[in-house]
C-alpha cells in the first residue's frame, strides 16, 4: 500500500478527467485540478526529487498553505518512498530552522514566503540540498514549475508496506521542542472510518469536501484531505489569511460545499457573524467539529443555523479519530465526544493502565496495536516509551466515560495545548 499511488494514480487510471481539486484564489475565480494531473504532475516531481538526491526514507518538507501543489508533493514523495513533512505556513524561521535540522530533512517544498524564511536559517540546516519554490526562483529556492515541466511523467512507483513510514508531523507544546509522530502509510486507510462515521456514512453521491484548517495540521490533511482524494471525493483549496466568517459563507454556498470540517474556534466566529439562513444557499449535509471541545452552545446553535447536528470527533496527531459521533447513526450527545469509532480500542484508564469505572476520571487512552497510531517519535525512543503504560497509548487528556459509553473530555494533564484549532 502506497499513500501516493492511493490518492493520484487509482483515479487516475480509472477516469483521468475525473476532479481532485478545486482551487479557489484570492479574486474569488477557481480552478478544478483532475486525478489526471495530479498523477502526472506528482510522477514529474518524484523524478526531479529522485535526480536531486532524494531517496527512500528521507524527509521532504511541504511549507505552504492550501494549494492543489500540497497534494502534488504528498503524492509524489510517497511514491518516491520519502516521508513527507507539512509543516504549516504560519510557523516563522526559528520553528521552521529546528524541523529542518530535527528532521535532516534533504528537501524542502513552499512558496516565496516559506523560501524567503529558509534562506534565513539553511546554513543551519547542513542535510538540505534542495528547495523549491511554487512562487519560481527566489531565495535561493529553484522553480517548482518549470523542473516539473522537464521531467519525465512516467515514474514506477516504490513497493511500499502498509508498515513503512511515510508521513511525520510535529505536534506543538508549550515547553522544550516539539517531537515528530512518524506514521506509516496505513495511517490514511486508519483514518477512513473516522472520517466516514462524522461525515453521516461518508462519501455519498454529490459529496464535495473543505474545511479552512490548514493541511499541514493533522485535521486539515489527515481528517479531510488525504481521505477525500481517496474515495475520489473532490476538496475545495482556499488559501485564507485569517478566518473570516463571511468569506466562509460565501465560499460554501459558491462551490457548493456538502461536507466541512471546522474546528471549534472557526465556528464560534461563524456563529457571531450574521445568520447565513436567508442569505446564504448552504447545500451542507455534513458538518464534523474537532481539536478543542465544541461545547453545547455551539452544538445547539449549529442545529439552528445549518439545519444539521454537528458532529464532533477527537484524536491527536500521534492517533487520530478513533472517538467520534454520527446523529444519522443515533450517537450523538451534547457536551460528549462520542464514542470510540469502528477499529478502535479506547478507554479511561488510572495510572496503573487498569480501566476505569463508568463516570471515573482518568486519562483517554488508545490500545495498540492501531492502524492510526504513530510508529515512533522522530529519534526520541525514551519519548515513545514514556507514551504507553502497558499497550494503552496515553493521549494526556483527562476524561471520562459515561454509562452509555459516551466519552466526555474534562482537561489536559500536561503541556501540550491546543489553541484555536491546532
């Protein structure tokens, strides 16, 4: 199983004309990009990345924000047998200095604001020989567009494992330095049933998938885009400076959104705009909220304004969307997470790893093994083992879970935060 071959070429092989994505720039006009070019495009990048020097295993940074390149480079860097790095365009020089030496990664892919912010920090980063920029040469960085262009759109694709790693991620906290979640390419098939439940038995006919979080976060890529391009479900890419509620609107009932994802923060922006109803043609059959609690205000008031109860999920990046609600499929309780989704082993658990009783606090725990959990934190084995008592995989958040088996989130336990979202 490979992630690239998964999302571009499947498709692509079936119906070449078939839509990937559709993206939305700044003056309002869009463009669809089909399975087709998103195959091609991403077999020309894996051989310019393979004549560069980039080989099976090394680590190939994605530095910019919603665009239909992002897909392009997980593709291609997953069938080169690399592992791909997102990391979010909001990160400035310092953060994006320390996952280029943590990572030694070989390469790096972004626009002119990310090249301009590395050319700032390469000569601290030894590992990296190559970067590219979908902005054309500046920095220091070589045109994305025009070596793409050059090579050749034929590329065999490295027979990879489900077990191989393919994707790492680096969760932020607020002290001492990130850690990266190396995951394997099983994690996208992990996702599916996370994203299926949520999404009220995801994909059905006319489904059409956005959400304003960044893809480089676990929620943007991992909850909507990479999901999506495998079912052959197309993603609307919008690049957004800041949130803006009536933006949102308008982008929804533009491009006919059917499914979203928006964290609770976006949705308590939305809910203090005007009501869309009357304003507004929303075509949403599914909303899904995650990352930081929805609370019942919130969940009452999506009922009121989209017409459809808002389900909420929960994971983290090292194992993510294994809770979760589906009112289509009768759960669904408001101020609750859910509960543990189809494949997925969750409990409350005390320090000793032995589970707690119904209502007893303790921390939301994952078993293993897990087709989403992550394989290892990036060179840091004593931070793998401290993450598990026994083979429950401890996520740091206090909780507990109800008589009906419904999960309800109380507090973190350490000093991973979350803030607005991420």
């Amino acid at each position: 199983y490979n992630i690239g071959v998964d999302i571009s070429d499947k498709w692509a092989a079936e119906d070449p004309s078939r839509t990937a994505i559709i993206h939305v720039y700044p003056d309002g006009r869009s463009e669809p990009y089909s399975f087709g070019w998103l195959s091609e495009t991403s077999n020309r990048l894996a051989n310019v990345l393979r004549a560069k020097g980039v080989a099976r295993g090394d680590r190939v940074i994605i530095y910019m924000p919603q665009a239909p390149e992002v897909a392009v480079c997980h593709a291609a860097i997953t069938k080169l047998g690399a592992i791909a790095l997102p990391v979010a365009i909001v990160f400035g020089p310092e953060a994006i200095s320390y996952r280029l030496q943590n990572s030694e990664a070989k390469a790096a892919i972004t626009n002119a604001q990310g090249a301009a912010r590395i050319a700032e920090v390469r000569a601290d980063a030894p590992e990296l020989k190559l970067v590219l920029s979908i902005d054309g040469r500046s920095g220091g960085a070589e045109d994305f567009a025009s070596l793409v262009a050059q090579a050749s759109s034929s590329f065999v694709p490295v027979d990879t494992s489900p077990d191989d790693p393919g994707l790492m991620m680096y969760p932020s906290g607020t002290t001492g330095q990130p850690k990266g979640a190396l995951h394997a390419h099983r994690v996208v098939l992990g996702h599916l049933p996370g994203v299926e439940m949520p999404h009220d038995l995801f994909p059905q006919p006319g489904d059409l998938f956005w959400t304003p979080a960044d893809w480089a976060w676990a929620g943007g890529l991992l909850d909507v885009l990479l999901p999506s391009l495998h079912h052959g479900v197309p993603v609307v890419s919008r690049k957004f400076d800041k949130f803006d509620p009536e933006e949102a609107y308008a982008l929804m009932a533009k491009h006919g959104g059917r499914n979203v994802f928006i964290p609770p923060t976006a949705l308590r922006m939305l809910r203090s705009a005007k009501s869309p109803r009357g304003r507004h043609d929303l075509k949403l059959r599914t909303l899904g909220s995650g990352g930081e609690s929805l609370g019942a205000e919130t969940y009452d008031w999506g009922k009121e304004a989209f017409g459809l109860v808002i389900n909420e999920f929960y994971g983290q990046t090292e194992c993510n969307l294994v809770l979760g609600s589906c009112h289509m499929l009768g759960v669904s309780k408001p101020g609750a997470i859910g509960k543990a989704i189809p494949g997925h082993e969750v409990a409350v658990i005390r320090e000793d790893g032995s589970v707690c009783g119904p209502e007893e606090l303790g921390q939301i725990a994952v078993k293993r093994p897990n087709p989403v959990m992550f394989l290892e934190y990036w060179k840091r084995p004593e931070a793998t083992r401290d993450k598990f008592v026994g083979d429950w995989m401890l996520t740091g958040d206090q909780g507990v879970m109800d008589g009906e088996g419904y999960f309800h989130f109380v507090g973190r336990d350490d000093d991973v935060i979350t803030s607005s979202g991420y």
